[in-house]
C-alpha cells in the first residue's frame, strides 16, 4: 500500500492505519472496548467522543467521563472543541494530566449546537480563530496535538487548503479531513479526490475520512490515494469487525466470514462491557437496540422477525432471551454481510439533516 506519511507518535510508529472516528453518544469506553476486541487487538488509534470547552463555567475535568479511557485502549486521543482560544488551551492543559497519547481540536462537527456557535465545523468561516486556538493550544501542552476538519463551509467556501497551511504552521502532528462541506452534513458521498489532493501537497501526515464502510475500500483509496490512514466512524457502526478485516488485508491475510452466532454473541459481551463501566441495565438496552438495529439488517438471508424482536424487547432479560433462543434454534447458516448496506448517506442535496448517522 501507498503510505507517504505514516502515522507515528512518540513511542513509535503505529501498526495499523486506521482511527475510530469520535461519535457523540457512541463510541464511549464499552464501544471502543468492543471495536478493540473485535479487530483481535488490531486497531490503529481510538479517540474519545468529543469535549465541550464552552460554557460559563471555567472547565474542569470532574464529571467529565467523555475522557476517561484504560491503558488497553492505547494510542488514545482526546478531542476537544470549543470557539475560544484560552478556553480550548485550559482544557488541554488538564487534559493532558490525564496523559493520552495525543489531543485533537475537532474543526469539523457540522451540528448546529456546535458549529452554530462558533466551534466544530464553524471554525472554517474564522479561519484567524482557528489559528489562535491552535496556537494557544500548542503553546501549553507538550503532547502530539492533531486537527480534524471538513473540506469548507459550503461548496462556495472550499478552504481546506489554507486550514492544511495553518496547521503545518502551527505545529499540527496530523491533519484528518472528512470529504464533505459543513453544509452538506453526512448527505452524498465524501469528495476523495479532494482529500487525496490534500494528502499530495501536505507537509504532514493526512488522514482521509468519509465513505469507508468496507475493508476493501479502505484498502483501495489507501492505495490510490497518498492518505497516511483512514477515519472511520459511520461504517464502524454497521460492521464493527472493520477494522480487524482491514488488519487482516494489510497483513497480507484474506478476510474471515462472520457467522449470525457471532453477532450475537457480541450484545452480551457489550453489555458486560457496558456494565463493567456502571451502566444501569435500561441505558444498555438502549444502547443494546441500536447495535442491533444496525447489525441484524447485515445478516445474510435476511431475519427481519429477529431483528424487530430484538427491538421491541421490553427488557434485557427479555432481549437476552431472544438472542438466546436464536443462538439454540436458527443462527446455523446465517452470516453477516454488511456489504450489502454500503449507502449510508442522506440524499445528495443540499438539505442539512443533521445527527442522521445515529438513527439509521
């Protein structure tokens, strides 16, 4: 594979190119933990759900479990937002006494209560801001800091580029662009030849992020692009195996089917996680329902009674016992085939809808 940048961090290179993307309200300890597990031990980097650094009182880390990770979950990032620079430079100065591998200053969430109000994504409509705050934020911590943008605002106001020159100016370890506009949301499909154009002219490594749902994708537009990894968020959540099956590709090994009995078995050992953590038994059934919600529209030939009995599970004695009964009587034959559900984007329009990529 092409690789002319490759990830690395102070205590080496990092084995394997791929990052769990950072999801509000998904990819918490037990979520990470899983994917962890799942991928045998092959992940690349994970990073935490991302870290408010507004508000009117001054930033503190009590209460904050956004940041808390385990020595397993290593290299581990924390991202953080926010749209003032002594604000953002505070939070990662108590940030890094919690000492993750590297910070990341998140330039690219597209939800209204975030780059509605200055920070995510609407830091690209200010860019001088988004260059004191990294500055600010370079200037107090010693750690790797990284930076995760989208391509521009709207298609009007493409400046990726410029963000990429402030970042090499400022000291950023790596840059990740997601292939969409602000404006665009998570609807139609990530612009590649734009993060591959990117990735060409950048000084530092680039990661690329948008549209991969597959590990033969990741393969391809790792090879056809001079991208140093790939982000994955939205396709982690229908086939958290990915990462492992893009392991196994770049270990030169062919891809492992995935059995029904396997995906099954995943929910208990994601409640365990879960409860592990503290969890009380209704938040897991939540949490459980959009597992498998996402995971049994994969299942090859198609269960659809399976999955609306998960769903409709008033408990999780009572979803547990359903898993159970299909484990015991009709998984044998069944596999997973998340290929099969590859458009995970809204309509290509220029309508926002936002936070679609937690209700699919």
């Amino acid at each position: 594979m092409n690789y002319s940048k490759k990830l690395s961090l102070p205590n080496g290179f990092v084995k394997y190119p791929t990052v769990l993307s950072p999801m509000a309200g998904v990819t918490d300890p037990p979520f990470r933990r899983l994917i962890r597990e799942l991928s045998q031990d092959r992940m690349g980097i994970l990073v935490s759900e991302f870290i408010s650094t507004d508000g009117c009182d001054p930033f503190s880390l009590k209460n904050r479990k956004q940041a808390s990770f385990s020595q397993e979950e290593r290299p581990f990032g924390i991202q953080i937002f926010g749209r003032d620079p002594e604000r953002m430079a505070n939070a990662a100065a108590m940030i890094e006494t919690l000492s993750p591998d590297f910070i990341e200053i998140n330039a690219g969430c597209p939800v209204p209560k975030v780059a509605g109000k200055g920070g995510g994504a609407g830091l690209l409509k200010d860019l001088p801001r988004l260059r004191k705050i990294i500055a600010e934020v370079r200037r107090v911590i010693r750690l790797p800091l990284t930076l995760k943008c989208r391509l521009g605002w709207d298609e009007e106001s493409i400046n990726v580029m410029e963000t990429l020159a402030i970042a090499e100016g400022e000291g950023i370890h790596w840059l990740t662009v997601h292939g969409r506009t602000r404006v665009q949301g998570y609807n139609g499909f990530a612009d590649w030849e734009k993060i591959g154009e990117v990735a060409s002219q950048a000084k530092i490594p680039v990661i690329g992020n948008g549209d991969v749902v597959s590990a033969l994708g990741a393969i391809e537009v790792m090879n056809r692009y001079p991208v140093a990894g790939v982000a994955i968020g939205r396709g982690a959540l229908h086939n958290p195996w990915l990462f492992g099956q893009i392991a196994s590709l770049c270990d030169g090994k062919e891809v492992s089917p995935i059995s029904a009995r396997e995906v099954v078995q995943t929910f208990f050992r994601y409640y365990d996680l879960m409860i592990e953590i503290g969890a009380f038994p209704e938040g897991a059934l939540g949490r459980l329902k959009q597992l498998a919600a996402r995971l049994c529209k994969g299942f090859s030939p198609s269960l659809p009674n399976f999955r609306q009995d998960l769903l409709v599970s008033q408990s999780v004695d009572a979803f547990m016992e359903r898993a159970k009964m299909f484990m015991e009587s009709e998984c044998d034959g069944y596999y997973f085939e998340p290929e099969r559900l590859l458009n995970l984007n809204g309509k290509s329009s220029e309508e926002i809808i936002f936070e679609r990529q937690f209700k699919r």
